[in-house]
C-alpha cells in the first residue's frame, strides 16, 4: 500500500515539475522576440517559430522523459511543437482578421480557441507518428480539448491590456498542454 501511495505523489509531483516548466517556458515565450529581433537573417514564419523554442525544448523533455522514444524522436518532436506554434499563431491571425464585424472580445475568443486547437492538434498529429507515440485518436482528445480552451485565454489577455512582453495565455496553455502531453505519454 505504502508503495502505491508513493507512486501516486511522485506522479502529482512529476506533474507538478511539468506544469511548472509550462509556466516557465511560458513566461519565456513572449520575451524571446526581445532576443530574436536582435538576431539578423531569416524572416518571417522561421522568425515566428524561434518565439517557440523554449517550449519546444520542454517538449524534448517530455518526449525523453515520459516515452519510450529515442533522442531522434525527441528531437522531431521538438520541430513539430515548432511548427505547431507558427500554425497556431496564423490560424488564430487569420480567424481574427475574418470576424472583423464581430465584438472584440468574440474575435479572440475564436482566435484564442482556434490558435489553441490547431496548435494542440498539430502537435497530437506529430506525436502520434513518434515510433513509440500512441495512434488511438482517442488517446489526443484530453490535449485537444485542452489546447482549445486554454487558447480562448488570448481573450482574456486582451481584456486585461497585456502588452506583447506579458501574457496569461503562453504560460498556461503551455503548462496544461505539457501536462496532458505528458499524461498520455505515460500512460502508452
């Protein structure tokens, strides 16, 4: 008895260690422009891309801590995180920019809700063809559904006047989305 009990915390607390690194990696998220302006060559989507490496690099993590996954696959894990991040961000610019008659607070919440799914869902897809990823669509729905909700903070984070340096979203999408991810890859 005594053991399981064990397992059980160090599960909450590797879940815990997860969130927290969400957090972190979301913090990090809106001040990477900062870095990157600075930095001369490429334009555009790769740009947009590096804004997410430091949640990237948590998903390497993951991919190598909690699944049976070689370092390769960690490694493609972490570009598709990457790509997932540029389709959020587009998708949810697109939705924004096409519910131009609605309230404000309605245009973010669809673009907050579609960035957060296509990001999620991207990321689902990616994992799911890892070599030790699980392939029951299934298994991605509590990610997915996660992704989603958690994007509609974008809304939030309007609302309250955030800058682009300070965020609710990145912080917390990050960290329930880490938290899933690793949910499922524990439990295949």
């Amino acid at each position: 008895m005594t053991e399981a009990a064990t397992s059980a915390d160090t599960s909450r607390n590797n879940l815990l260690m997860v969130a927290a690194g969400g957090i972190v990696t979301g913090i990090l998220t809106p001040l990477s422009p900062l870095l990157i302006d600075r930095i001369t060559g490429p334009n555009g989507q790769f740009r947009i891309s590096l804004v997410a490496v430091p949640f990237a690099v948590l998903v390497f993590v993951l991919v190598r801590r909690f699944s049976a996954n070689r370092w390769w696959a960690a490694l493609i894990a972490t570009i598709v995180t990457m790509i997932a991040f540029v389709c959020a961000v587009d998708a949810a610019v697109l939705v924004e920019g096409n519910t131009g008659d609605a309230p404000r607070v309605m245009r973010y919440l669809l673009a907050g809700l579609t960035g957060g799914l296509v990001g999620a869902a991207i990321m689902a897809l990616g994992m799911a063809l890892l070599p030790a990823g699980p392939r029951q669509p299934a298994a991605w729905w509590p990610m997915l559904i996660t992704g989603a909700l958690a994007g509609t903070l974008l809304a939030l984070d309007d609302a309250l006047g955030f800058d682009d340096k300070v965020s609710l979203l990145y912080p917390l999408w990050q960290a329930a989305v880490a938290v899933r991810l690793t949910m499922i890859l524990r439990r295949y």
